[in-house]
C-alpha cells in the first residue's frame, strides 16, 4: 500500500515536481521521494482526472473489523431478545415560542430530578420519567432546541430523533420556523405531538395554532387527524404531564421502539467537549445495547476505554441501556457531535479504526477543498497567488459550537463572485498544524472561545497567517460577511 511519489507520477505520466506542488496547495507537505499513502494517492488521482476507485467508509471499517473476526452493527439479535426502549425527543419551533423554557419546564417538574436533589448539569441531554396507564415511562430530551442540531446531524447521516415536539406560542401562532421545523421533522419521517404553549397569557388563542397546522397536514385528534395537540405553559408549568403521557401515546401508536440491551452499545455522540480537568467529555445517547464503565469504543475518530459514565445530574453510573444519554469520560479526543459510536471488544482494533476515520476525514476536507478544479487551474492560482475565495478553519469549544457556526457561515449569502469555504474544523485550541494548513492553503483560522497553543501565535505571525478571535458567533457571522461582501482586498 502507498507509493512514493516519484513512482505514482512515473505511472502516470507526469513530472513529480508539478505532483509535490499539487499537494502543497492542498496542505500536504511531501518531497517527491516521500512515500504518500493511498487515500493521497486517490486524491492526486482525482485531480489529474484518473478514475479512482473508491471503498465506502462503512466497508473500510467492516472489512477492518471482519479481519479481527468481529461483527460491525451486530445482528440485533431475535425477536424475544428485543426490549422496549424509551422515546428521543427534540423540540423544534419558531424562535421565542419557548422551546429553552419548555425543556427547562419538563426538566424541573421531573419526579427523579427532585429526588436526585434537583441539579441538573447540561450534557446535552436527559431523562425524564412519567406514570402512563399505571406505568413508568421514561423519555429522552435532547437538550438542544431547534432543527438546525438535528438536521445538522442528520446531514451526518445520524438520526438521534424519534419524536418532535413542535412548540407553537398560542398568541402567536405558526411563524416561518414553525413550518421550516415541521418540514424537518417530516422529511426526517418522524412524528409531531404538538406543544401549544403560553396559553396562560391573556391573548393565548390554542385553537388558531390547531386550525393554522391543520393546513400543513398537521390534522389534531379532536378534529378527526392523528396528531395530538396539546395546551402547555412553560411558564406556569402547566399542561406538562399531559405532554409527557401524548408522547408516549404517539410513540405507542406509531413507532416500534425496542432495542437489544444485551449486545455490545452503539449509539450517536450528540454533544462533546474539551474539559480542563476530564479532557475530553462527550454526551452519547445509547441506540442499542448497554455501555459500561470498562467498555472500549470508537467515537468518530476517537477512540478510548470509557472510564466513567455520568447521568445528567452528574453522579456516576455504572451502565447505559438503550436511549439513556450519558456523559463519556476517557476518550482519546473529542468526537464531533453526530458521530456514531460503537463499543469493541479490542483495543487495538478501537485504535486502529479510529485512525483509519481520522485519515479518511482529513482527505475528505483535501478532497472538499480540490473541489473540482482541474491541474491547470491549481497551477495558474498558485501562480498568480490570487483567488476569490475565503477558506477559513473553523477552532471552537465544544462541537456544538463549531457547527452552529458553520452552520451560520454556510447560510451566508455571498452571490457568485466569491466562495466561502470551511477546508476544517475541530475542538479545540489552536495549533501550529492549523497553522500550518491555514498558511498553505491561505486560509484564516476563526478560533470561537477558544486561543492559540504553544508556538502558534509565533508560526502563525511568521507565516502571515491571520487569526480572528471571538466569543460571539453573530459577531464572527457579521464579521466575515462584511469581509466577503469587500472582496477581492479583504480587510480582514
Ligand atoms: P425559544 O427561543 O423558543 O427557546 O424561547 P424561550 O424559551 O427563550 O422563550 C421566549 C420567551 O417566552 C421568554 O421570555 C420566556 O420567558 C417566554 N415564555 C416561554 N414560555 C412561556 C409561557 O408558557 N408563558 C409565557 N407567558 N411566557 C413564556
């Protein structure tokens, strides 16, 4: 496997020299009798326009996994070994209609929140649990309101969501939000109950919001549909329990929900950060099987023994059955949020497969980056040293954050003559590889809550490479679209 690129470029044909140049402006530093991996090498491919066979991801890590003879999304397992599993829900809606007041509502109304001592940590997500029929249910929250979380991890091809709980303000009613949401959660197939809030306020019209989303299909069960509506106030903390009992219901009525606890975990990472004292720290939701302490797993590129799980009031846990949200301690790095995880029964084979993804994800942002411009065009750009693009490598505290903001930067309207691009992002300080990768890609590296490490300040003056700090994305969107709109000569 791999080649020098001595030898690639006599296979194909070309001078080495114009293949090390290549490579260069794509932010690889190789001399032309370095020996260059494959993935490399398909990139180099594609550049020159050679047909590149290409192994998907999921094969790469199965054929990896096979190798050690071990099953990859194991078999779930028969019927009788399936067991119930307790609802994901997130709540979507239009802006100010109370979704951050809803979750903290249900939050603080919840029966084992109180017994637990009432003080719940953000994870990013937690459990609540309600009496339906005579039985405990319990259901998951994740704690991020809005469908941009949600969509952006499903843009990652996770889906952590089983029901959406659209919150309509009563004095408001439907609001472009709310549609955009309801457009999400249908084309993502999962259920709506709708939460009618704020119907304490004196100008509180529940029936209107239940007309207007009639139109949009949203049919309530009192008139005949199958979607259940239901009259809350966050505020007052009324209405909750029958939120709660409508969610069960629906997921009853609708969906399925069991999962195999007796099988090694798999799940989503939904949220993770980088702790001063813990190092890296990720909130997971289980999908299937049970985590515990002592497992080994693989969380997008991380990898790492899980040395310790904490529930969302912060005490330690000893395992976590399907649907149950944890916080993740002794993981190698931080994973993005939307990154599956699996538990592996080798080391070796965590480290391996993690290294394996992280290499795979630096070539796709080189892949991203080479976009698909020819060798000739490469060439003159590097020539002229001019471009009408802004690449910028976004460094952020948490991955929420880092996406939220990429998420903001990707909505910025910039019309045909110039490009914005994010060639890569991470977790974390800035480092003299960010630095290294902003200078030869002549990029600007946006750091948001976080600073630069080591020697990077220092290469990162002697490369001329610019880095903008900020502790407030709108003013990092501001920013950078008035730059955008003033390019050619940014000011930057
Ligand atoms: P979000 O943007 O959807 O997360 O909305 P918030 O939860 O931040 O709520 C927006 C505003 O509406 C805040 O000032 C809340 O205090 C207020 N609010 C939320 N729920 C209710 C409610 O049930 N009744 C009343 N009167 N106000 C509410």
């Amino acid at each position: 496997r791999g080649a020098s690129l001595t030898d690639f470029a006599e296979k194909i044909g070309v001078d080495a020299a114009s293949l090390v140049q290549v490579l260069f402006h794509l932010g690889e530093m190789v001399t032309a009798t370095q020996s260059v991996n494959d993935e490399t090498l398909q990139i180099l491919g594609e550049e020159l326009n050679y047909d590149v066979q290409v192994v998907s991801p999921e094969d790469e890590d199965r054929e990896l996994l096979e190798s050690f003879a071990l099953g990859f999304g194991e078999d779930e397992g028969a019927d009788e070994d399936m067991a119930p599993r307790p609802p994901v829900v997130t709540v979507m809606g239009h802006v100010d209609h109370g979704k951050t007041k809803l979750l903290d509502a249900l939050r603080n109304a919840n029966v084992v929140a109180k017994e637990a001592g009432g003080i719940t940590q953000s994870i990013g997500a937690y459990q609540v649990t309600t009496e339906v029929d005579g039985q405990e249910r319990a259901i998951t929250f994740i704690d991020t309101p809005g469908h941009e979380a949600f969509t952006a991890m499903r843009a990652r091809g996770a889906q952590a969501t089983d029901i959406a709980v659209l919150v309509v303000a009563a004095d408001d009613g439907v609001m472009p939000q709310t549609v955009e949401a309801l457009n999400h959660a249908q084309a993502a197939g999962v259920p709506v109950v709708v939460a009618v809030n704020k119907v304490d306020k004196p100008d509180a019209d529940p029936s209107k919001a239940r007309g207007q989303l009639t139109e949009y299909g949203l049919v309530p069960e009192e008139y005949g549909g199958d979607t259940m509506f239901v009259d809350v106030s966050a505020k007052a903390g009324t209405g909750l329990d029958s939120l709660l009992e409508s969610i069960v219901l629906t997921a009853d009525a609708e969906l399925d929900l069991r999962a195999n606890p007796d099988q090694n975990a798999e799940g989503l990472a939904i949220e993770a950060h980088l702790d001063r004292g813990r190092g890296a720290v990720a909130t997971v939701i289980v999908q299937r099987g049970t985590l515990r302490v002592g497992d080994t797993l693989v969380a997008g590129s991380a990898f790492g023994r899980v040395r310790a799980l904490l529930d969302e009031f912060g005490n330690n846990i000893e395992e976590a059955p399907p649907s149950r949200p944890a916080l993740v301690l002794g993981l190698t790095a931080v994973p993005g949020a939307g990154d599956n995880f699996m538990v592996v029964d080798d080391d070796r084979i965590a480290r391996q497969i993690a290294e394996k993804r992280e290499a795979r994800e630096r070539n796709a942002a080189l892949a991203k980056r080479s976009g698909r411009r020819t060798l000739e065009d490469l060439m003159r750009e590097v020539e002229q040293g001019e471009t009408t693009e802004l690449l910028l490598i976004l460094k952020g505290d948490s991955s929420g954050s880092v996406e939220a903001l990429e998420d903001s930067l990707s909505q910025i309207d910039v019309g045909d003559e110039v490009d914005l691009r994010v060639i890569d992002r991470g977790v974390g300080a800035i480092t003299e590889a960010n630095v290294n990768l902003a200078a030869a890609s002549n990029a600007v590296i946006v750091g948001y809550n976080v600073r630069a490490q080591g020697k990077a300040t220092e290469l990162a003056d002697r490369e001329g490479v610019q880095i903008k700090y900020y502790s407030v994305i709108y003013q990092a969107i501001e920013e950078i679209e008035a730059s955008l709109k003033g390019m050619l000569k940014p000011e930057f």
